[in-house]
C-alpha cells in the first residue's frame, strides 16, 4: 500500500516484512543480445567474455565461479544520444517482461521500436540474455511485436559446447516443451496464452505454475533476484529498513561513504521510541495512515529522500533514522539526517548497497550513468573498490561519461570498456577489445582523440558563427 501526502511532499510505504532474500551466489550475465530495440537497428550483442590472451590486470577475470571465465565489470562509454543508456533498458525491459505478464500490455510497444526508418514496425523486437544461477546456465530469447509475442523461448545452455537445450518455445500461442506435457496442461496453456498475447510465459508460469520443469522456475530466480538495476532516478524507499535488516551491509555502507570525501565522518542509525518521536515531530506524526496500529513496518520518504522508518518489535513501535556526523567549522561534527543530505551523498546511498551486493553476495549489479550527481574522484573510489577488491563474487556493469577511469591503468582491462556510437542514425554497440593496439597505449588518450569513436567534438561558437 502506498499513501502519498502531497502537500508535504512525504510518501508512506508499507511493508509486511522486509528481509534480505536468499541470495544465490556466483550469478552472472555472459551477453544480451538486442536488435530493433529503441535506437539499435541492427543486433548488437554486450558480453562479459574475457579476450585470455591478455595477461593485463587478471584478478578482474572469474575463473574459479563457474564453468566459463567472465569478466567482474564493464565499463559502457558514448556520447549524449548515443544510446548506452538502451543497453541498460534492454536488461530492464527483459527482466519487466520475464516477471510481469501484464508488463507489455501495458506500454506503448510502438515507441520500443528502432523507429527511424521507413519500414519501421515490419519486424519483432528481439532481445535475448545470457546467464548463469546455481551452477546452470540459460538463454532466454523473446521477439515481440505490437501486438503479440512472436517467440518466446528458455533454454539451458552449455557455453563450453555452444549448445542449447530446450526448456521451451513458443510461438504465439503454441508451446513446444522439453518434458511432454500431457493434453489437459497443453490445452489451457494454449488458451491462457491466447487470453494473455503479450505475456510472457515465464511470468505466467510464476502466477499460474504449469511448467512441470525446474528449470524454469530457476531462471526465473535470476531475473527476480539476481539482476540489479539502477537507473538514474532510481532511490531506495526501503533503504532504513534495508540496512537495519541486514548488519554486514549496514557495516559496509558506514565505512565507505564516509571514505567518499562528502563531509561525512560517520553514519548510524538511531533508534527512538515511537511516543517520543512522536511527540518532537507533530506534524509528519498527524500525517500518518490512521490504521498505523495494523501495520507492521512503515518507510516515510520525502521526495525521493528516505526520512525514516517506523517498525513494530516485540510488541513495541520504534523509529529508525539515519543520521549522519557532518564535519564542519574547526573540526566540529554535527549531526544531521538524510534529508540534509547533498544529492552526491543521497546517489552514493543508492548505489552503495548494490555494490555490495556485487562485492559480497554475487549479484549483478547494472547501473546507468553511474557518474550522475557524484564528482570524478567519488565514481573512480566506487570502481576502484570494486575493481581491486580481490574477493568479489558478483558483477558490476555501468554506463558513464567519466572518461578519466580511462587513464587509470590498473582500473579497467581492454575488454571491460565498452562503446556506444551513432551511425545513420543508429546505434552501434562494441568493445575497445576489437582495437588491436598494444597495452601500452593509453584508451584515455585515444578516446579523447577520437580514434574509437562514440564521442562527439561540439564547438558551438563556430556553429554560432556560421
């Protein structure tokens, strides 16, 4: 249940319980695949395979986690209008259709279209992924058009071979399964799909379970738990309850944000009896839902700032803040709490715990312009943790702007950063893997000069003069 007080610009989410899920360690994504998808004309394809012929920064390739070496991160560079921010909204759009059946009925499919062509619509988006849960890996391609998927299909997949084994396809409304389903069960998925044209199966298999093959629910384990995604609008309602739930991350957090050089010496989160509370904060306490005594757990957020948390524990209503120790004049700290808080520091709160989930608990993690609202210096802290954190279990993939991380050479490998280019009008996806330069030379240079492309040189004041 979501309450929104809008004249005072708070929001009231409710919760039953909030608890970290059991995560599934060793998780990773090896390719998407995206064609006819927004500004990608032609299939391009993203992948975190290693090129093993490069002996440069090694600890950043997984040898030891699963069956196929992969790579810990990637890097995705382009200039504004490029499109790498598709690529993040290709994963998002797989994962929405993968676990919401009603996710596609509700867009306007037209305008996910690659649009800026005469015969525009004539062919299905196409998108497939690529990834591994639990030791098995899987493919699960999806073609759609306005009105209807075309082909839908899971497989498990055997990289080492280069071979797929069916799970199961569909095109339209008929189903080809690995395990033969008996008529009844093939009949009403026939007719639950012919009711649902643009649902996926996968997301129809969770609300109605009809796949008798495990596999299909593991997939899906993937795509519920296992891919973050964090776009640049994304905040956490749940972040008090997230980090009170959950020590170790709540430990993590604490010791790098303030390591991130924003004036915070020191973060904790502070527990007062509801009455009290209460009792200081008239106002935000009269604007509560007035069945407060039903409810368990309760996140106040102004604007897209967490404010607090109200919990019921044996019995006994607390709320918890985070609140900060701010340096400031001759070394005083003060306290203040999130909603005094910089954007830079509010962003960093954001990604702050999926990086440990990429660090610690195996997932992977994307995160679409990773340096929006924080300085050079904070996103290259952020990656270098990452990047030389040697006991990382999990991936993190971003988009960015932040071209210094390219002169860092202990920060990315050759086959980490990636590229995103405009041409005729669309976008063309690759990897600096592909320039066959010697290790010396500096990406950070080369990119700046143009020699990869997927930047733009803009001088207005000679497009004025003309």
């Amino acid at each position: 249940m979501i309450i929104f007080a809008s004249e005072k610009a708070l929001s009231f989410i409710q919760i039953n319980n909030i608890s970290e899920s059991s995560l599934n360690r060793n998780t990773m994504i090896l390719r998407l695949i995206l064609k006819n998808f927004l500004s990608f004309d032609d299939e391009a394809q993203f992948d975190m395979f290693p090129n093993m012929k490069r002996t440069q920064l090694a600890g950043h390739v997984y040898t030891d986690l699963c069956e196929v070496p992969l790579l810990k991160q990637a890097a995705i560079y382009g200039s504004n209008g490029a499109g790498k921010s598709n690529v993040v909204k290709a994963m998002e759009f797989l994962r929405a259709f993968a676990l919401d059946k009603d996710f596609a009925k509700n867009l306007e499919l037209g305008k996910f279209f690659y649009l800026l062509k005469k015969d525009a619509g004539k062919e299905p988006i196409s998108l497939a992924v690529e990834f591994e849960i639990q030791q098995h890996f899987f493919f699960y391609e999806v073609e759609l058009t306005e009105t209807f998927v075309a082909k839908e299909g899971l497989y498990e997949s055997f990289p080492k071979e280069g071979k797929l084994d069916l799970i199961y396809e569909r095109k339209q409304e008929e189903v080809e399964f690995a395990q033969a389903a008996d008529e009844a069960i093939a009949e009403a998925t026939r007719k639950m799909l012919e009711k649902n044209p643009l649902a996926s199966l996968m997301a129809l298999n969770r609300e109605f379970p009809i796949i008798a093959d495990a596999r299909c629910a593991l997939a899906a384990q993937w795509f519920n738990g296992q891919l973050e995604i964090i776009g640049v609008h994304t905040f956490l309602p749940t972040l008090i309850d997230l980090l009170r739930d959950n020590q170790p991350m709540m430990e993590f957090v604490r010791q790098l944000v303030s390591s991130l050089e924003v004036g915070v010496n020191d973060m904790t989160l502070q527990e007062t009896d509801f009455d009290s509370w209460a009792k200081q904060h008239i106002a935000i306490a009269q604007n509560l839902p007035g069945d407060l005594d039903k409810v368990k757990s309760l996140s106040l957020n102004a604007n897209t700032t967490p404010v607090l948390s109200i919990n019921v524990e044996n019995g006994v209503r607390k709320v918890y803040q985070l609140i900060f120790d701010n340096i400031g004049k001759g070394g005083f700290v003060g306290t203040l709490d999130t909603s005094m808080q910089s954007d830079g520091t509010l962003r960093a709160l954001t990604l702050l715990p999926a990086l440990y989930y990429a660090c610690k608990q195996g997932k992977t993690v994307v995160v679409d312009e990773i340096n929006c609202c924080l300085s050079p210096t904070m996103v290259k802290g952020i990656v270098e943790y990452f990047a030389k954190t040697a006991d990382t279990n999990g991936q993190l993939i971003f988009t960015t702007h932040d071209n210094q991380l390219l002169d860092e050479r202990d920060m990315l490998r050759s086959d980490e950063i990636w590229f995103v280019d405009k041409r005729e009008g669309a976008s063309v996806l690759y990897s600096h893997n592909d320039f066959k330069e010697h290790h010396t030379i500096s990406p950070f240079r080369g990119y700046n000069e143009g020699r990869y492309g997927a930047i733009r040189f803009v001088n207005l004041l000679k497009d004025y003069a003309n």
